[in-house]
C-alpha cells in the first residue's frame, strides 16, 4: 500500500471503502448485505460501485467460487489524510483556523483523541506565524 496515495471516490464509493477497510476483506454478498441494511442500496448498485472502486485501484478483488473477494489496495488513513488535504487545499488559508475549529466544536472526540490534539498545538505554537496570509488571490487579500 502506498504512503501518499490521490484517491478521488464519491460518497457512495466511501461508503464501500469504509466496509472493506474495517473488515480486511470481504466478498461482495457481505458488502452487498451491509449495504441494503445501511443504505437501502440493491444489488446492482453495489456491485457498480465495487467495480468503479476495482477500475480506480482502490480494490483489488480475487473471485471465490461464485462470489469475488474484495481487499483494499489502499490504507484508510492515507485516503483520510488525501480527502483532507484536498479538501484544506480549496479553503483560504486565513479560514483554516475557524474552520478547524468549527469542526472540533461538530464532533465527538475521545479524551485521547483531545490530549493528542492539544500537544500538537502546543508543539505547533512554538514556530506557528502571528498571522497567515491569505491564498486565494495572487496578491492576497485583507480579508
């Protein structure tokens, strides 16, 4: 699996990954069961997606009698980490503080998931700048 991994899924697609990540490797009657359960999808709809996951490189798959088997071809984190960071790279640079912060504020972390958080900023604080300059305009912005 690979360090720095550009993997552009849908939503849909995440929701298959999600499945094959946390189980290892699945065959698709298990995604297929655990998807009509969760999201009411049918058969036809998960079977589409497994195939676009398997085109993208995302799964590989090794047939099993009558069934395929399915295993990531990429780490969770590392596809977490990518979203993230091209999701961070679309915002103004001056917004990503409130926005981090808004985020922490919307879910629900683990008090070691809080004490992890506050050394990184702490570490952080140590070189961060007093401001941060704007990107969105070549000559930046006030705003």
């Amino acid at each position: 699996m690979e360090a720095t991994v550009k993997l552009e899924i849908s939503d849909a697609e995440w929701e298959v990954m999600r499945i094959v990540w946390t189980l290892g490797e699945s065959n698709s009657r298990q995604i297929t069961e655990i998807l009509a359960a969760k999201m009411g999808w049918k058969s036809a709809t998960v079977k589409t997606l497994l195939g676009r996951l398997v085109k993208k490189q995302a799964l590989a798959t090794q047939k099993s009698g009558n069934a395929f088997t399915y295993t990531p071809l990429v780490e969770e984190q590392d596809a977490m980490d990518s979203a993230t960071r091209a999701l961070f790279g679309h915002l103004c640079q001056m917004k990503v503080g409130q926005t981090l912060s808004d985020l922490i504020d919307n879910l629900t972390l683990s008090k070691a998931n809080i004490a992890e958080l506050q050394q990184q900023l702490s570490d952080k604080a140590l070189t961060a700048p007093d401001t941060v300059s704007c990107n969105c305009l070549p000559e930046g912005c006030e705003a």
